[in-house]
C-alpha cells in the first residue's frame, strides 16, 4: 500500500509541475507582458469544465545542449478536446512558458495526435499559437515535426473546421499551419506573424522594418489579407471564435445547428425600396441591405479591412446559418480587383465545403482597370471567383440591387454560372457595360452634345430585369 501511494504522490507532483509549465516566474511575466498562459486561454475558450487533457505529462528527447537534465512535463503544448456551446472540439495551445513554446519532435506528436483525434471524431481543431518557432537544439528534428503538423492540416482540410489563433509571435515554418486553416485570428499589438523577422530581412536585404510593421494584426488584416478577424483582446478573440463556430457544422457531413429567430420569415422592409440611390454614380453601404435582410440583423463579417470593395460574412436566415457575398459600392465602387477575388473565392468555396447555403449581393461596374491589376494577373485571380461559384454545390441565391456589368456580372454568381434563384431591384441594371462606356465606344466620332443624348438614350434602352429571360 505504501508503495501504491508513493506512485501516486509523485504522479500528483509531477501533474502539479505540468499544470505550472514553465514555473511561477515564466508566468508571471507572461503576465506583464499582458498575456494569459496556454491553460488560461483554454479555459476560457471552452465551456467550464469541458477540458479533458491528453499526454500532460509527455516530455521531450533531446540530449543536446544540456536538454537532458532540463525536462517539463507536458513540453510547452497544452492539448485536449472539451465542448464549446455543447459541441465538441479539440484544441491545442502553445505554451509561451515552457522554452518560449518552441516546437520539439515529442510535442509535435501531441498536436497530430490531436489533429488525427479531431479528424477521426469529426469536430472542428483550434490552435492557439504563441511560439518562438523551431526549438534549435533538436535541429532538424524540429523541422520534421512542422513537416507532419502541415501533413494533418492538409488531410482536413474542407472536412472539418480548422481555426488559428496567433496569440504571441508565430515566425518561420511555424506561419504555415495557420495558412493552412480556414480562419486566421489575431490580436492588435500583441500578435506578429512573418517567415523572416525584421532581424534577418536588415541582414539580408538591409531593410529596417519594425515587427509590428511586418507582421503585425493590422499588416495582416489590412494589406496582407492573411488574417481573418483582428482583435482589441485576447478574451475579445477567444470569444469571437465562439461565436465563428458557432455558424459552422461540426465536419463537412454535418448541418450548421439552428439557432432561434424572432424575425418574422415573410416580413416586408419599406426602407430596402429606397436604400439604393436613383443616381447609378452615387454610393451606398451594401451592409446596410445586408442587415435589413438577415435575422434579427446581425451580420458577422470576415476579412473587414481587406479588399473592402467586396464583403464576406456569416449571417442566418430563419435561423440556419448562410454565407453572404456582396459588392461594396461604398468602397472602389465595389469593383472586383485582385484582392478581392481572392478574398470572395476562398470563403465561397469554404461555405461549399460545409454545406453553407451562399447569398449573392450584387452591384459590380466590372474589374479594375490598369496595368498594375493586369500584370499581378487579374485574369487569373477574377477566374477563381467563377470557378469558386461554379463548382458549388450548395444553394445559391443572387441579388442584383443596381449594377451588373460584363464580366464582372458573370463571376458574381450569375444565373448561367449556377445560381438557383435570381432576384434583382426593378431599377437595376444588366448590361455589357455601363453606358458612359458603351456611348464612348458607339459614338467616339460626336461631339459632346450628342454623346450626352445618346448616354441617356442608351440607358433608358438598357433591358429591365423584367424583361430579361428567367
């Protein structure tokens, strides 16, 4: 008996050393720096008392560099899987604590265990990343475990959810897990994420670039466009996943879960027959349409501060989850450009991939003329938009609320694309091109008094939506 719990007295102390990481001063100064542990950010995350924690008390290998007598349980990963809003998912979390959170061989194998886990139960996986990278005195070791970490997120990719959390610094081949995700978030000032740091990028090209700069939230949510979501907050991220999830089914042969809806399904909004100007040049917030049609008018958008001429969101309607793709004519007249076709054709074929019905809000002039959207390959990039809608087999609804032009209106979900249900305002207008352009070319001979009555004569001509066949 005495034997029996004296293995249980040292069982219950080496669980005391893993639950503390990498000690009482490590997080204490994870602390200072205005950041919670790996173990805080789960229990937040989950619903209380969900956790369950797998391979705790794991540690690594290494007999390099005085490895061998510097061993902490658990080895700087946090992983398990516990419920959020009664569903389940399985997470891991790097520990910033235990060895600045470097990947090693043996805690590599506690996040693919984890990712196979969540594959093979089919629930979505949540990484909260805050690591210094490879852990050097295991070399290329190390290198092999992102190797495997990246093989997993490939495997799951389009069958189950996958969402990055970038909590703390996340460089090197360490960046390309969370590229693999569906969705990326971050935290302003907190959260830096690059494959060289400004250290080595002086070095080499002799540019002097501040991280933040480089990789930080703002960089990545407004120019990048590799983040998804950037936040004031940890807590304020760790809560937006929550409710990211909660709009998303558990794999890709699962329905989203039905939420409530206190809208009335059939109800009529006189404001949406005035929202759109009655001058084509004048600009609109294409969210404000948005709003008025979704329950209980609430649109969780995606991606806001990139290519802000297109939005992406989640919404609900009669309280099943959809996607929402819309122009911006409040932004670059909601042309369709580079970025924009990147961002819409990612997130369409996303909601394709788990069963996400998609809802179309057009008012497109067309692509954005230049040599520089022509050389970076606007003909490439604007085909994965047709491409993405074309391939999709989800439901497909369109409307048309002012302009729809070339072939811009033909990648925007058109009828002869796919889409199932067609809708568009009575003033709409559907057209090879806008007028201004097509008097141009019809007239480029007149003076321009005649191009001026020929523009108005061209765009009363213009067929209505009425007109034009089913």
């Amino acid at each position: 008996m005495e034997e029996i719990n004296k293995a249980y007295a040292t069982f219950q102390e080496r669980d005391r050393i893993a639950s503390l990481g990498g000690g009482v001063e490590k997080i204490e100064k994870q602390h200072e720096n205005g950041k919670m542990t790996a173990r805080e950010r789960i229990e937040m995350l989950l619903d209380k008392g969900t956790f369950v924690e797998l391979d705790k008390l794991m540690v690594h290998r290494c007999t390099n560099y005085g490895m061998d007598k510097n061993k902490i349980p658990g080895d700087g990963i946090v992983s398990g899987y516990g419920k959020i809003d009664g569903r389940q998912v399985f997470v891991y979390a790097y520990d910033f604590t235990v060895y600045g959170g470097s990947l090693s061989a043996s805690n590599a194998k506690k996040i693919v265990k984890v990712q196979q886990l969540a594959l093979k139960n089919g629930a979505p996986i949540i990484a909260l990343n805050d690591s210094g990278g490879a852990r050097i005195q295991e070399g290329i070791e190390s290198l092999s475990g992102y190797a495997d970490i990246f093989y997993q997120n490939t495997m799951a990719s389009g069958v189950i959810p996958q969402i990055s959390a970038i909590l703390g610094p996340c460089a090197g081949g360490a960046c390309y897990s969370p590229a693999l995700t569906d969705f990326i978030f971050m935290v302003k000032e907190k959260s830096h994420m690059f494959v060289t740091g400004p250290d080595v990028v002086k070095t080499v090209i002799h540019e002097e670039v501040s991280k933040e700069e480089l990789g930080g939230a703002m960089t990545h949510s407004s120019k990048s466009g590799v983040t998804h979501f950037m936040c004031n907050t940890e807590e304020e991220l760790l809560m937006s996943i929550r409710e990211l999830l909660s709009f998303l089914p558990q794999n890709n042969m699962d329905e989203t879960k039905k939420q409530n809806c206190t809208d009335e399904t059939n109800r009529e909004d006189a404001v949406l027959d005035t929202i759109v100007p009655a001058d084509p040049n004048v600009p609109y917030d294409m969210k404000d349409i948005i709003e008025r049609v979704v329950d209980n008018g609430y649109f969780f958008e995606v991606m806001t501060n990139f290519a802000k001429n297109i939005i992406i969101g989640f919404a609900r309607l009669a309280g099943r989850s959809v996607g929402i793709v819309a122009n911006q004519p409040a932004y670059l007249a909601g042309v369709l450009d580079i970025d924009a076709s990147d961002k819409a054709s990612r997130f369409i074929r996303f909601c394709d991939c788990f069963n996400i019905p998609l809802i179309t809000f057009e008012d497109v002039p067309g692509f954005l003329p230049g040599y520089t959207q022509e050389n970076n390959g606007i003909i490439r990039h604007g085909a994965k938009i047709v491409y993405a809608f074309a391939e999709a087999t989800v439901p497909k609804l369109t409307v048309i609320t002012r302009k729809a032009y070339g072939g811009a209106y033909i990648v925007m979900n058109s009828k002869q694309t796919g889409a199932d249900v067609n809708f568009a305002y009575p003033s709409a207008e559907i057209a090879v091109m806008g007028a201004e352009g097509a008097v141009n070319i019809l007239f480029r001979k007149a003076d321009a008094e005649t191009k001026d009555k020929e523009l108005e004569a061209y765009r009363k001509s213009l067929p209505l939506p009425t007109k034009l066949p089913n």
